[in-house]
C-alpha cells in the first residue's frame, strides 16, 4: 500500500516506501529525511538535557542539605512554571511566525543558560538563587520553543506516520534518559558538576545545525487578526471538542501526579538506600530503559483502533508501579518498578499527544498544541512544588502512594465514563 500524498506544505519524501519490515514499521518516520535530521539533532541535545537534570539535582541536593525535599520540588517547578505563563503565547507565536526559527531562538537562550551555570559552578560562585533563576530562563525559552517544536513535527512527515513519530522523538528524549545520567555519572566522577553542565551545553550545538539543515519552511499564517483574538480562538475550539478537554486534563493528571516520582530519585538513592550518585543514576537508568522499551511499543503500534482505552488501562497500571515502589525497599526491585513505571508514562503520553495531534487542524495546531502544553508540561511543575512541600511535611514515599492511587482513579473514572476520551 502506497503512502498518502503529502500535502506540499509537508516534508520532502521523495522515494517514500510503505515500511516492509519490522525495523521499518519502528522506524517509518525516520525515512523523511527532515523528520531524521531534526530527530538526530534533538536526540544529542537530550544527552546533554538528562547529564543537567542529573548534575542540576545533585547541586541543589549538596547545596540544601536538611531542606533538599522542598529546594529539589522549588527547582522543577521554577524550570516549568513558565510554561504555564507563555505558553499560550508561543502557540499563537507558532501559528504566526517560521516555527523553525523561533526553534533556534529556544535554543541558543537553553544554551546560553547552560554554560552560564558551568562558569558558575567552576569558579565557585555558585549559589542556590542562580540554579533556580537559571532554570526560570530555561523554562521561558522552552515555553517559545515547546509549542513552535510540537507544531512543526507533523509538517515533516505524512499524518499517517503521526504516532510512529511522536513515539520515535520518546525514544530519543527516553534514550538519552538512560544515556545522559550514566555519562553524568562518570563525568561527576571524573571532572566534576561543571562538567555536565558545559557539555549539556555543547549539546545544543546539534539542534541548532540540524534545524539550519532542514528544507521544509512553515509558511506562517497573514497574522492580520489580534493576538489575542486568535488565542480566544484556539481557546474556543478546545472547548468545543469533549475529546480533546478530556485529552487535556488527562496530561495534567498524569504529569502532576505522575512526575514527582523521578523528582524524588535522589532522595530515594540518599535517604532511603543510604548511596550516592551512582545509586541515583542506575535508578534514573531502570526508568529511562522502560521509557524507552514503551515508547518501542508505541512506535510498532502505530495509529490503532482503541487507543484511548488502551492508555486509560496503562495509567491504572502507572499509578500502581509508583505505590509498589513507595513501599518496596530492596533497590533492584524498585528498578524493576521503574522499569514498569518508565513504560507505562511513556506510552500514556505518547498515545495521548498522538490523539491530540491526530484531532487537531494544522492552521490551528500551534494554538491547540499549546493549551495542551500547558496542561502537560504545567503539571510537572505544580505537582513537584505540592510533593515537594508535602514530603517535608509527611515523607517522600508518603507522597508518592497518594499520587499513584490518586493517578489510577482518574484513569479508572474515564474508563467507566461512557463515551469521551474511553471511545478515541
């Protein structure tokens, strides 16, 4: 069976071929040249993003002491809150202006925020309000650059290729989390913090060139209506559509309640099995390889019918991965867990955003991707700050069985709900 015709403002496939094989089922929008280059580029920057996590985790671990819980859940949530400030902006932005270029923008700002900290922390200059003011100026260019990144994906494939790309770009960003904390690990060893904050920086160096390397240009809207009228708009139609509102609060559900998990990993590897970074790392390592091992699954799928019950049953199954290892105290048994848990929360999410995806009109997939942005990537924020405070009021694995219950009844209540998300 032929692939469809791309429209012309889609990507280049010249001899595009329906995948034959199993390698090319997993890897069908890895044959649009655009959609690879921009996948290879984005795959080295996200090595360089998970060493930071991992280094910018143990700083603040170092550097708070007694209050770590609370400063651990203040730094995700100042590296994500703005997102909830700018990124409707940014989808209306995308909607109006080359996505493309607005990428590269993004990028050098992430850049630039990355080497900063490195020449703090090698000349010893650093304190705790230059981590989380850094992390606030990441998180502005990611809400400019989440919405222009999102939108511009299905320009470079075919839309029947949608799902097999949104689960390709989980297994980079995935990838990298198991690759990105083991060479965090020997670079904190060898070289120190600083370390993984220059080569994170370094990183960004391939996104930026694989975006200069594109051929497809997004042709932006005449933008003759007001700003905010079109984000009214794009408001309205979401409003409209019971699917993608249930979409929508799903993401936020998942990631408020689901996130704080990995936020708390170094006060599991401290606290709860007495060790060091190298326990923290293999314990990131165990969640990324089940991110990656779900997000393989999703890629083979590809678009299929039941999607929405299929990812409502996975978030039941989330939440209980996340209360088994509140509970579990032998450290190779919570990595089977992680394991678990790392698949499960990435296969919701990719089913999830391929869905919205799907639903949406290009013409206003800036402004519709956005909102569920928001939603998405808001809730790590809000749901790190309430665990964090939370787990120094209570404790960490407290927390983490109220999010997992709480996670799986929300997953157990559109399951039973007739129609909506159950029917997608």
């Amino acid at each position: 069976m032929a692939i469809p015709p791309v429209p012309a403002e889609t990507a280049d496939v010249a001899g595009a071929a329906p995948p034959l094989t199993v390698f090319r089922r997993l890897a069908a929008a890895l044959h649009y040249r655009d959609f690879r280059v921009l996948w290879i580029g984005a795959f080295t920057s996200s090595i360089g993003t998970w060493m930071q996590k991992v280094a910018q985790s143990w700083l603040v671990l170092t550097m708070t002491g007694s209050a770590s819980a609370f400063y651990l859940g203040l730094d995700a949530f100042l590296g994500e809150a703005p997102i909830l400030v700018f990124t409707l902006i940014g989808g209306v932005i995308a909607d109006r202006r080359d996505r493309r270029q607005m990428l590269l923008v993004s990028q050098y700002v992430q850049m630039a925020a990355a080497f900063s900290l490195a020449a703090l922390v090698y000349f010893d200059l650093v304190r705790i309000w230059h981590v989380l003011t850094l992390s606030v100026v990441t998180g502005i260019a990611q809400a400019f650059g989440g919405p222009a990144h999102q939108s511009l994906i299905p320009l470079l494939i075919d839309k029947t290729h949608l799902p097999n790309a949104i689960a390709l770009n989980s297994i980079q960003f995935n990838l990298a989390r198991v690759i990105g904390p083991l060479i965090a690990g020997a670079a904190l060893t060898a070289f120190g913090i600083a370390a993984c904050f220059g080569l994170n920086g370094l990183s960004f160096l391939a996104v930026i060139a694989a975006l200069l390397l594109l051929h497809i240009r997004h042709i932006p809207s005449a933008g003759g209506t007001r700003m905010a009228a079109e984000l009214r708009g794009g408001l309205s139609y979401v409003k409209r559509q019971p699917a993608l509102m249930g979409l929508t609060f799903l993401a936020f559900a998942t990631t408020s309640l689901g996130t704080p998990l990995l936020t708390f990993l170094p006060l599991f590897a401290q606290n709860v099995f007495g060790g060091g970074v190298a326990e923290y790392t293999r314990l990131m390592a165990c969640a990324g390889a089940g991110a990656v091992t779900g997000a393989l699954v999703v890629a083979w799928l590809g678009k299929f019918r039941h999607m929405g019950r299929t990812f409502l049953t996975l978030q039941v199954l989330f939440g209980g991965f996340i209360v088994l290892f509140s509970v579990t105290r032998l450290i190779w048994i919570n990595g089977v867990l992680l394991f678990g848990a790392g698949a499960c929360m990435v296969m919701v999410f990719a089913m999830i955003a391929s869905l919205v995806q799907i639903i949406v009109p290009n013409e206003l997939r800036g402004r519709v991707v956005s909102i569920y942005m928001v939603a998405f990537r808001g809730g790590m924020p809000l749901g790190s700050l309430v665990g964090g405070y939370a787990a120094t009021v209570t404790s960490a694995p407290t927390v983490l069985v109220v999010n997992g219950v709480l996670l799986s009844l929300v997953a157990a209540w559109f399951l039973l709900k007739p129609g909506g998300v159950r029917e997608l």
